[in-house]
C-alpha cells in the first residue's frame, strides 16, 4: 500500500476544523480509505491468485494516476471524442473531427481522447496541445501517441481498456463520436447504456458524420427497426442522442445542454438539478404537467440548495428543480433537460412587440 495514504489514527479532530462540512468531509475521505485497506487485507486472507493481485494493483495505480491529473481540470468542461485510429488525414471525417475539436477548443473546453492517431489525433489537432488531454491504451499495434499530445503532463498512458473507458467517460460532460470500428461502437453504446440506466449522470452525446455521411444514419435505421421496433428500447430513448453531419449542429447542442442545466445531484430519494436560472412559475406549471409520468410522489418544486449539498459550496447560489424521480425514465429525464434549457415544453411563449 502506499506509505502516503494515512493510517487509521490520522483522522483530523472534528473541533479542529473550522467548517464543520469540511470536517465531515475530511473524516468521510478517511472511512473510504480505510474500507479500501480493508478489502486489500481480505484479498490475503480470500488467498487471492497472484495474477488477480496483479491486476487489481495496476488497476487502482492507474485509477489513482489518472484522478490526479484529472483533478486539477474538473473546473472546466470536457468533451470526449471517439472514432476511428485508422481515418487518414486526407478524409473528409479526419478534417470533421479537426473542426469540431477547433470549435470546442474556441469556446474554452477541453478535448479528451484517446491519444492515438486518426480521428483522436485530429480532435487533438483541432484543439491544440493546451486545449487536450488524453488517455491512451497500450496496444502491441497501432496505438502510438500522437504528436500533439505526446508527453504532455495532461496525457495518461494505461494497460487496461475498462480502466481507460471509465475514465473517458466519468470526467467528461458531454460526448462526441465520429465513424469508427468495433472500439468507437463499444464505446458509444456503453456511454449510452451508462445514462440509460442512470450509471452516470444524463449529458449530451452527438454522433457526427462527415458531410453527407450516412455512417451513423445506417446505424439509427438498425436501432429503430431492430431495438425499437422490437420494444427492446423506449422511444424516449431516442432522446438520449443527436446525429448530425455539421459541426456547428453538433457544438450547438453541447452548448444548449449547459445553458441553463448545470449540474445534478441525488440526494436521499430527492434529484436535484442544479440549474443556472430559476425556472419562471409558468414553466414550472407546465413541467408539473408534462414530466407528472417520471414521479414517484409529490411534484416538481423550485429549491435552494439542500442541506445534504453543503460539500459543494461553490454551487450554493445556484436554484435547484428538486424532484422524487423515478430513477428509471432517464430518456424522459433529458425531455426535461432539454426543456428547461430552451424555456418551453411544447410551445414557445408568444414574441412580445
């Protein structure tokens, strides 16, 4: 274990500690590590194979590694990009995934991939090296780093994909995936099955084609013929995801999802949407109307923040729509994002003169 982790007597006293949430939070950072170096010590006495000790260490060293680089950047918005290591840079896809990786980098986010080359290098090209960082895998073929990104300290290298795919799409807030193979259709569909089953919090994902493109529209027939037609999805779960074939489509529905939606957070059995403008009473009325299906009880009501968020005082000021969700309807969830952030559920209020 490392020798910087605190031992079990280490807990800061609670009267030391001038904020009493911080010292809360301090004792509760404590109780996780110790419950980790509990399960290290099971793992002897379950006598463990060496090769599963083998891959438990690395994965936690790289989880650790990764979290740190991280940490320092989850102020800012990120944008993961996915698509294929094999698209050259004379295809009209490696030249889409340079622009949107331009328009990204312009309105001050950061462009995360995968590291490697093809349309992970033309993310990166578009961004610029201040404006990336990425996670690559170590594969015996066709996955060296590429020259943007190569030994900047917001790059992290690692053996396994899960690791690699968790951090990918944990620390991102929204997700953009171009024409790709078996890896990039992995990817889009786990991130999608991730917020279909609330396994993360809802965000916005965009396939997005090169102009004219018809690689993502082939896969949308597939989905609602096979998936949908046979009730293996929800309609609403359509919702989930955009396909466009333009860049300025594509950056314009990353931005619309943040603009008035902030954030999220459960608390208890309470969702709360941190938003950045209260919703007028009007809107509210309508949404108790429209999103009633999603309740488990009560209705949806305008809030402060709840006293469980203390932890997070530098979202204090903001409203909160605080609700009984179901925990299920995550489709329906993003209808409601989505209506909050244009300011109407079905029809646009009336142009004054």
């Amino acid at each position: 274990m490392s020798k910087s982790a605190p031992d079990q007597n280490s807990h800061t006293p609670l009267d030391s500690v001038d904020d009493p949430a911080e010292a809360l939070d301090t004792e509760h950072v404590h109780d996780l590590i110790n419950m980790i170096k509990e399960s290290a010590d099971k793992l002897a006495a379950d006598r463990t194979s060496r090769g599963d000790l083998k891959l438990l260490s690395r994965a936690i060293r790289e989880l650790r590694y990764a979290f740190k680089v991280f940490t320092p950047y989850r102020s800012r918005r990120k944008v993961t990009v996915f698509g294929s290591a094999r698209t050259r840079p004379h295809e009209a896809t490696f030249q889409q995934a340079v622009a949107f990786g331009r328009a990204m980098a312009a309105r001050s986010w950061l462009v995360v991939t995968g590291a490697a080359s093809g349309i992970m290098e033309a993310g990166h090209i578009g961004a610029g090296r201040d404006n990336s960082m990425g996670l690559n895998i170590m594969l015996p073929f066709e996955q060296s780093t590429n020259s943007i990104i190569s030994g900047d300290p917001k790059l992290v290298h690692m053996k396994y994909f899960f690791t690699r795919k968790l951090m990918l799409v944990k620390e991102c807030d929204a997700v953009c995936l171009l024409p790709g193979g078996f890896g990039t259709l992995d990817e889009g569909f786990e991130v999608m099955t991730l917020i279909q089953t609330g396994k993360r919090d809802v965000a916005p994902i965009v396939f997005l084609d090169e102009p004219g493109g018809s690689f993502w529209n082939d896969l949308q027939d597939y989905i609602k013929k096979r998936l949908l037609g046979h009730g293996m999805i929800s309609p609403e779960d359509l919702s989930l995801y955009k396909l466009t074939d333009n860049v300025d489509d594509a950056v314009r529905e990353l931005q619309q999802f943040y603009r008035v939606f902030h954030s999220m957070r459960y608390v208890k059995n309470k969702l709360a949407l941190r938003l950045n403008k209260t919703p007028t009473p009007e809107l509210l009325e309508d949404i108790n109307a429209e999103f009633a299906d999603i309740l488990v009880e009560g209705q949806f009501t305008v809030s402060k923040a709840l006293p469980e968020e203390k932890d997070e005082p530098q979202l204090s000021v903001l409203p909160r729509l605080v609700f009984r969700f179901n925990r299920r309807s995550l489709g329906r969830l993003r209808q409601l994002i989505d209506c909050l952030n244009r300011g109407w559920v079905k029809n646009p209020p009336a142009a004054t003169t």
